[in-house]
C-alpha cells in the first residue's frame, strides 16, 4: 500500500485537507466487503481524532462488513 496525506510545518491541516485525506485513504484500501480494524492513536498524540474517526466512518459504513477501531497504546 502507498503512502497517503500532506503535510506542513507552518500550521495544522484545514477540515478540507483532512477530511480529503481520509476519504482518500478509505479509497485506497479496497476494503468493500471486509472487516476493517481501524487503530487509533491515545491521548498521547495529537490530531484532530473525532474528525478522522467521523470521516472514515463516512467514508467505509455501508461499504465495509464491519467497521472496528482499537486504541493504541
């Protein structure tokens, strides 16, 4: 699988950028059909969680035979 996103060092991503980024990705892995187990990071990371989880959400369910998230730690 390649890898997908953006980046900068000047400042956080837009909403749009993120959630472009996320669907993107839920594109990208051809998982129709499938179980997909989405791992997340914990409290120790920082990034806009609720948005990625609600986008790839959006993007997988009614696609994906099951949609499951684990939180690393």
């Amino acid at each position: 699988m390649d890898v997908l996103g953006i980046g900068r060092t000047t400042g956080p991503l837009s909403d749009q950028e993120v959630n472009q980024t996320v669907h993107q990705a839920a594109a990208a892995l051809g998982a129709n059909g499938k179980k997909v187990l989405a791992i997340i990071p914990d409290y120790t990371r920082t990034c806009p969680l609720g948005q990625v989880l609600r986008e790839l959400h959006s993007a997988l369910a009614g696609k994906v035979a099951q949609l499951d998230f684990m939180i690393a730690l």
